[in-house]
C-alpha cells in the first residue's frame, strides 16, 4: 500500500533483509549486512518503530565479542526510506555492553548522525551515551544520560550554530506479591533541553533529539514521539520533562492488568503559552491463551494541557 502522496505508490519496499555471517560454534565475531533494525538497551536511542511503520537502516555491522561479558557492535549505514518517516541520511558509530553480572549492565555509545528530513549544509548530530541497570532483590533501575553535539541551521543567520544539548532518563521497577498476587510498580523520569530559541523557530541548538521508536517511556499511543517538544495548532513547545508512574497486578495467572499516567512538561514555550502539555494515561489488559499466543486489549486517552 501507501500513504501520504503517490512516492511509493505500487512499489514493493522490503522492511528488513541481511546476511549475517558467524563462525562456526563461536560468537568472537560476526558480520551482518544489508536492511536491518538496530534494537539496544531500552530503544531510547535506537530502537524499531513497530507501532507505525517500523525504522530500518541499510547498513553493516561488526560485533566483536572478546570476553563472555563484553560486546562491541560498529555499524554504518544509511536510514531506509519509506521507513524512517521522511529522515534520509547516514548514521555511524560504535555500542559497548559489559555485563557485570545477571541484571547488572553497563552501556556506552556514540553515534555520528547526519539523518534529518530537512537536512541542511554542514548539519551534524553526534550522541554519547551512557547506560546502567542494576537488579537488587525485587527491585530494577536503569539510567541513562546522554550529552549531544554537532552543527544546526540558525533560521535568522543562516549559518550553523554549534548543538548543545542533553537528556536521558531514570527508571525504577518494583516487583512484589500484596494478597497473594503479583504486583509491579513503575516510576520514571525523562527529560530532553529546549529553550526558547526553538520554541520561537530560530535554533535547536539546544534542544534535544532522540528518534521517534518504540520507546515504552512516551506511552502507549506515541502521540509524542520523542523528548525534543511537543507541537500544536502550528506552535512548538521545546524540551520535554516526563514523569511516569504505573502499577500492574496479575488477577489470576494468565490474566494482567496495568495502569500508567505520563505527564509532559515542556522547558519553554512561546510566549503566552502554557508548559503544561497534558497528562497520558493507558490502561491494558492481557489474557496469555498460551506460551505463545496473549490477547491485549487496552484504552488511552490524552488529557491535552
């Protein structure tokens, strides 16, 4: 099918297709090449796009694995259209993993990324990132901070401002049994710089980005896609703060319900506007048939700010 104009209309366009090769029996090294997903940690950075259209790259990567704890992946390539939304350009850069022990992962990244769906002369994006997460008996964390860097078009100039701008997240998980049922408790907290530059259309120099993926942290019904801003009636709010809560319990042991609240708070606005962006909230029930079939049914409503 299609959508938005006639670019893609009566083609064919294939989501994923690679050849990877291994050494026989041993994971030291292995070569994957051609359209794939680029799926780590949390998908905060890199991650599918499964609710819409899914997010691909042609592309090689290395995996290096030295040590039974340690993984090394360099990639390169560029983002394939028709699935990333309008984005064309090239991505490049390098993911560490080092598992200290079960539960307990310490990530490192950089990324060089020239994709943009208005891409100008000279504009650039280079991430670094950090990763943790840890298990303490019931309890899960994560955290992420991220600085970014690069050039970006300055619409009053028209040169190139230097980006500075950073983000990241924390999350807490709870597991615990309350009259004999298995309950889960989630909080997080997300945030990604703006100011006013942005929110008035004259440079995100210092706005973060972060790819519109699959994230679990911006909710169920990707209405925001990312931690950049928010944009309504032709007006952009800049920079997001996120705040989650959530709570789930099993009803009997193949039947889960859960319940989660997202509050978005933008940095800066234009003015005469509020921050306050809105309150998510998504409720889901899931009914596991089997090992391998669950039916989910849930409801979302956006109470817009």
């Amino acid at each position: 099918g299609y959508t938005g104009g006639s670019q893609y209309y009566g083609k064919v366009s294939l989501y994923q297709g690679y050849v990877e090769g291994k050494l026989p029996g041993k994971d030291i090294v292995a070569l994957k090449v051609g359209r794939q997903e680029f799926v780590y940690g949390s998908a905060f950075i890199l991650g599918a796009n499964g609710f819409y259209q899914g997010f691909t790259f042609d592309a090689a990567r290395l995996r290096v694995k030295p040590l039974d704890a340690l993984t090394v992946d360099l990639l390169g390539g560029w983002y394939a259209t028709p699935w990333s939304a309008g984005v064309k350009g090239n991505l490049a850069g390098g993911y560490a993993s080092y598992t200290v022990k079960e539960g307990t992962v310490i990530e490192a990244y950089g990324f060089n990324d020239i994709g943009s769906s208005q891409h100008h002369p000279g504009e650039y994006r280079n991430i670094w990132g950090l990763r943790g997460t840890a298990k303490v008996g019931p309890v899960s964390l994560e955290i992420e901070p991220i600085f970014e860097n690069g050039r970006t078009l300055n619409s009053v100039t028209m040169s190139n401002d230097s980006i500075t701008a950073w983000g990241g997240h924390a999350d807490m998980t709870v597991e615990t049994e309350l009259l004999g049922r298995k309950n889960t408790f989630f909080a997080s907290y997300a945030y990604g710089s703006g100011n006013k530059d942005a929110a008035n259309g004259i440079s995100s120099r210092k706005e973060f980005q972060n790819p519109d993926n699959d994230t679990s942290l911006t909710g169920d019904m990707s209405l925001i896609g990312d931690l950049s801003g928010a944009n309504a009636g032709g007006f952009h709010a800049s920079g997001l703060q996120l705040f989650n809560l959530g709570w789930g319990f099993e009803i009997i042991k193949e039947l889960n319900f859960s319940a989660t609240g997202r509050y978005f708070y933008a940095n800066a606005a234009p003015d005469g506007f509020s921050r306050n962006i809105g309150l998510e909230t998504d409720f889901t029930l899931t009914y596991a048939i089997n090992d391998n079939m669950s039916v989910i049914t849930g409801y979302d409503h956006f109470f817009t700010g």
